[in-house]
C-alpha cells in the first residue's frame, strides 16, 4: 500500500479515489466495534498513519461519523468489523455525496456503494497575492512608481482621511498590479503557443527533408521553449521557500511534492465535538473552529469597572515610566524609524488580507514611507485606522503533543497587513528601550538582555538549595488558557496609563485594538469574519511586549503577598520565574502559599480575563511527605510529577543527579534515531 501510493503520488492528478478490502478494522473502539487484539491496534496506528501522510480519509466514517456498521463477519470469532471502504484526499471530500454499506449476501464481505457529485466543486477562495517579480521589471516598477505619485497627488485633499486616503491606494494599486500581471500572462501564453506553433512547422518540415538548417532552427526552437519553461518552474519553487541545485527535468515533481508537504503540515483532517462527534468535512470543521474562536474572541458583553481595576493596579504596580520617557515614547514618527523598522522585517513571509509583502513597501520606500509616517502621527481621538487596515487571516498552528482533535489545542497566529506590522515594530521598537525598567527580572520573556535560560538555572539552584535545605518545596508550572488571546482591554489600557503612558501612545494602542476583525484559514478556505473585542494577537511584534505589561501586576502581587512563600535569599525572596505566560512558581509552606495563589489568580482572573487549566498545571515536589502531598492532591485538581517537570523545554528533576539522563539521553535517542531513518531523497 506504502509503495502504491508512492508511486500515484509522482503522477497523480484529478480525484483519486482508492477502494477495497483493506483487512485492517478501520474503527476505533470509541466508535462502537468490538475490541480487537493490541497487535491490530498497532497495524491500525500504522495504517491511519499512512493515510495522514497521504491525506487521504475514510470517505465512509467521513460522511457517517456516529453510525455504527460493519462490511464483514467472522464466523469463527463471531464478531463484525468494518474493512471495506473508499478512501479519498481530504481536500476533495466535497464531491462524496452518500457512502452506503448494503447487506452481506452472496459473499462473506458487505459490498460498499459510493456516489460522487463533481458539480459539487465549492466556489474556490481565492486571496490575492502580489506577484513580487514584476517589482523586479525595471518598466513595471517605474510604471507602478509613476502610478502612486499620481495617486496621492491627485487625491491628497483635505476632504479625504489620511487613513482613507492610504488604504484607498492599496486598491487602486491592486487593480493596476492584477491588469499587468493579466497582460503578462497573455503575453507569455502567446510567446508559448508561437514556439510550440514553430517547433510543430520545423518537426513537420524536418520530417519531410531532414535538412541541417531545418534541424539547427528546430533545436533552437526547443531550447528555447525549454528556457521558457525552466523559468516558470524556477519561479514556482521559489514561493516553496526551498533552494534545488539539481532539477534536471523534475521540476514538475518537485514542487508538487514540495507543495504536498506544506500543506501536509498545516492541514486538519478531523475535529472532535464537545458531545463526542468527529468531523470530517472541512466546512464542519471551519465552523467548529470558527463558533470556538467566536467566543474566546468575544469573552464579554461588558468589561470590568474601570474604578475597580484601577484600584487593582494601584496597589500592584510599583514602577512606572518618567516623565521624560513618556514624552520620549509620545514624540512624532520619524522617516528613520520607519526605514528601521522596514529593514528588519523579513521577505517572503505571508502577506496580511490586502496581499502586499514587505518587498512592496521596500520597493517603494521613497513614496510610501513620508505617507505612513504622516498617518501614524494624525492618528487621534477623530482620526483612526481603517476597518480594512485591521483586518488580519488566522492561521492555527497544533500546539506539540497535544490532541490535535480538539479546536483549544491549536494555537491562533494572525497574518497581518504589513502595514501594520510596520506600525507596530515602530511601536515595539521604541518600547523595548523602556521595558527592562517596567517588568521586573523574573520576567524574562521578550525583555532585552533576558534570557529563557535565566529561568531555567534559576529552577534547578532552587531544586538544589530545596534538597540542601531539606525544605519542602513545590514547583508548580502553570497552564494558562489562551493568555494572549483573552486580555481584558480595559484592564489593558488602564495598565498603560496607570504605568504613566502619555496620551499619543495610548491613542496609537487603542487604534490598534478599535474595530479588529479576522478570518480563520482552514485546510485552504476561509471563515466569515469574527469580531475582536480582546485579546493581543499573537504575530504582531508589539503583542508580546503588551502581554507581559499586563501580566506584571499579577507577579508583583504574588511577589508582595507574604502569605505565599518563597526561599529567602539575600535581596529577594524567590517565589516566580516567567517566560511571557510560562509561570513556574517554587513555592515553600506549599499548604498555605497554594491557597493564597489560588485567591491572587481569581482575583486577577476577574479582572483581566487570565484563566488557568487547573488540571494541566503540573507540580513536582521536593522534600514533600507523603502526607503534604495526600493534602495537596485532596485539595487541587493538579498533575502531581513523580520524578520531573518540564519548563522551557527542560526536564527538572527532583533530584539533580538525574538532570544529564531525563535531558540528554532522549536527545541522543532521538538524534540516532532520525540518523539512522535519514536518507537522501
């Protein structure tokens, strides 16, 4: 079966469709059969892992999820299985209109019926894309320069918005780069159908003479038809993001397959429902993703009592910024700000809604920097951002070593307009300066001169200095739920201006956040779009620096609360460590200090939106009794480690003598493992 599809996935086009007795159970236990020996459990594992590999899908269970039915019976062990069926690429699941399993007769085995409906073809979603090598044509790009000069000339008015007027240029230069890149391909088709016209002549004539001269033209002709060819090809395998050095005439193969492989990485075959259903057919499944996504975008009808949250922060916050470093942040945007940021984003990542990449505006930098730069400074309480501005594609990237069946465990990357993105690395640019002297040092995460490994030694010394000290000590990792995507705005904003931010800096923060809205990519379509009245989005260079703001009033009340316990050393007690929202709290006189933490999270919880998943929070203990943990495990719905926790990617033991053999020797397995599967292709 390994070899078969192998070899159909060199040539394979239009719909396959691959049917028959399989002599594999192709259901679970959890969907109703007969439980079946461990042994065809394994072959199963291996066989479902195949069809993933090749994205191809049970076209019966797709299309009948809940039902329970079977195609063959064993006398001899007296039981029913199911192992006929049709498979079918996943992506082409919309063509199956009915799977029937008709009744065992004349053989042994269930015959199974299919009807395929090829009208059924959903209207494509098609997003455009900026074909970034007219950008190259010294013509086209004059051409495109001379079109936005004329643009803003003529429509630089005091009657049109900056805003307006900015993301109205997006689309008069869409038009303007769809028609060209339309006049290009004719010109190339035309090009093509004029050799090939040529070539048949020559062959033709060839055939008739067999003349030198004619031959010569004929080679010519084709090797010019081969150059044609060998540069469109080479111009598709550059949007694979790979380098070939050798092609030879594979190129064809090549990108199919290269392409087969990314869609491989994103693609999401099925979806379990709350109740229990899985779905299989992606416009259920992007509407599973989209009514979850809905509401963690959507937390609350009304947001918490500024009064309330205020007084939250005043007695939380400790530092905040100096007058002069207000002013600093509020001062104008400059053309160098703007040029800093542009060169420090990188080409060929995926552009937002409008479709225009980096190379865009690093193209036309000259023009469209002095624009940007004046509308990022009228921006105030009347002038703001347009709704298209801020429109962004989600794309859900599978948390590791999660189940990949359930929509809360992927993680949501928004796919901003570079525009944006230019803004608010700007934003974060001028913040970062500033951000060492507002979060304290157990906060790691996206602060200049930090480190993730700060943490880490900082852990295992704990670890150490726990087991010197013969103190009972936990270490508890924290589990929030979505903490990026669930920020309170109020509590946001009330943050920013509680730590001293002047009004300028505000108001280009409540732009962002005033009308976001986001469509989710799934399996290569679209959702409706999905209002956003909280969250930071993660993708955006300025989310980060946002999320730890808000989260250092929680960390410095747990630091301030002298009910929860830490190992005093000299100048600071050690209770927290975080890397953004990673959280490892060691925590000494664990019964007392697990129920103060518990008061500080729902209060902070209320206010902010930070929830955490009590029963993905792990502990491990040091030094505890059987008895403390009995108590500890009576009273939290935690997961109790028995000899390590990983934080950071690093596996903590309790006891540090193992530290080399829980880190290291399973990196070396793995190392040798892939070693000796490698093989070049």
């Amino acid at each position: 079966m390994r070899s078969i599809l192998s070899k159909l996935d060199k040539f394979r086009e239009g719909l396959l469709i691959c049917g028959g007795d399989f002599n594999i159970s192709l259901d679970s236990s959890r969907e109703g059969v007969h439980p079946t020996p461990s042994v065809d459990d394994s072959l199963r594992g291996r066989f479902l892992t195949l069809l993933h590999h090749h994205q191809l899908v049970d076209g019966w269970r797709a299309l009948n999820p809940t039902v329970k039915d079977y195609t063959f019976y064993s006398a001899a062990a007296h039981s029913y299985s199911r192992l006929d069926t049709f498979l079918i690429p996943h992506h082409q699941l919309h063509y199956l209109t009915k799977l029937k399993i008709a009744s065992i007769t004349w053989s042994d085995h269930a015959p199974v019926m299919m009807w395929v409906d090829f009208q059924a073809t959903p209207p494509p979603h098609r997003t455009w894309r900026i074909n970034e090598s007219l950008l190259r044509d010294v013509v086209i790009r004059q051409n495109l320069h001379d079109s936005i000069n004329q643009y803003f000339e003529e429509n630089s008015t005091p009657e049109i918005s900056l805003p307006t007027l900015w993301e109205a240029h997006k689309c008069v230069l869409r038009g303007n780069l769809i028609q060209i890149g339309a006049q290009r391909k004719r010109e190339h088709r035309a090009t093509l159908d004029d050799i090939l016209q040529r070539i048949h002549d020559l062959e033709t004539a060839h055939k008739a003479c067999q003349s030198l001269d004619t031959f010569k033209d004929l080679t010519e002709q084709r090797a010019k038809l081969n150059s044609l060819l060998s540069q469109q090809a080479f111009k598709s395998l550059l949007l694979t993001k790979h380098t070939y050095y050798t092609q030879g005439n594979k190129c064809g193969r090549l990108l199919a397959h290269t392409l087969k492989q990314r869609r491989q990485a994103t693609y999401i075959p099925k979806i379990r429902e709350t109740d229990g259903r899985d779905l299989h057919l992606t416009k259920d499944i992007t509407a599973a993703f989209h009514k979850y996504f809905s509401s963690l975008y959507q937390l609350r009808d009304s947001p918490p009592l500024e009064s309330d949250v205020c007084s939250y922060l005043r007695e939380s916050l400790q530092s905040v910024l100096a007058p002069e470093s207000a002013s600093a942040l509020d001062t104008p945007f400059t053309l160098d700000e703007f040029s800093i940021a542009l060169n420090s984003m990188k080409a060929g990542k995926s552009p937002g809604p409008d479709g225009f990449t980096v190379a865009y505006y690093k193209t036309f930098r000259t023009l469209l920097g002095p624009k940007f730069v004046a509308l990022l400074n009228a921006l105030d309480g009347s002038t703001s951002l347009d709704h298209a501005t801020l429109r962004a594609h989600i794309a859900l990237i599978p948390k590791p070593d999660r189940d990949h069946t359930l929509v809360s465990n992927y993680r949501p990357i928004s796919l901003l307009n570079v525009d944006i993105k230019i803004m608010t690395k700007m934003l974060a640019t001028r913040l970062n300066a500033f951000i060492p002297g507002l979060v304290h040092p157990d906060q790691t995460g996206f602060v200049p001169t930090r480190e993730a490994r700060d943490n880490t030694l900082r852990a295992i010394n704990l670890i150490h200095l726990a087991n010197a000290t013969h103190t009972p000590t936990v270490f508890l990792s924290i589990d929030a739920e979505k903490a990026f995507d669930r920020v309170d705005w109020t509590f946001l904003y009330e943050t920013l201006k509680l730590l001293g931010f002047g009004p300028k800096w505000l108001t280009w923060i409540r732009n962002l956040y005033s009308v976001p809205r986001a469509s989710l990519r799934v399996n290569g379509t679209y959702s409706p779009d999905i209002d956003i009245r909280n969250g930071t989005r993660q993708g955006c260079p300025l989310s980060p620096l946002l999320f730890i703001l808000t989260l250092e009033p929680l960390l410095q009340r747990i630091r301030d609360n002298t009910s929860i316990h830490g190992h005093p050393l000299p100048f600071h007690q050690y209770k927290v460590a975080a890397f953004a929202d990673d959280i490892l709290l060691s925590l000494t006189n664990p019964l007392v200090s697990l129920k103060h933490l518990m008061a500080e999270l729902d209060t902070y919880g209320a206010l902010s939106n930070f929830q955490i998943n009590l029963s993905k929070c792990e502990v491990l203990g040091v030094r505890i009794t059987e008895r403390m943990k009995k108590a500890i495990v009576t009273s939290y719905p935690f997961k109790w480690a028995h000899r390590s926790i990983r934080y950071l990617g690093v596996a903590l033991p309790s006891d540090l003598s193992q530290l080399y053999i829980t880190n290291y020797e399973p990196l070396l397995q793995t190392i040798s493992q892939d070693l000796r599967r490698w093989k070049i292709p």
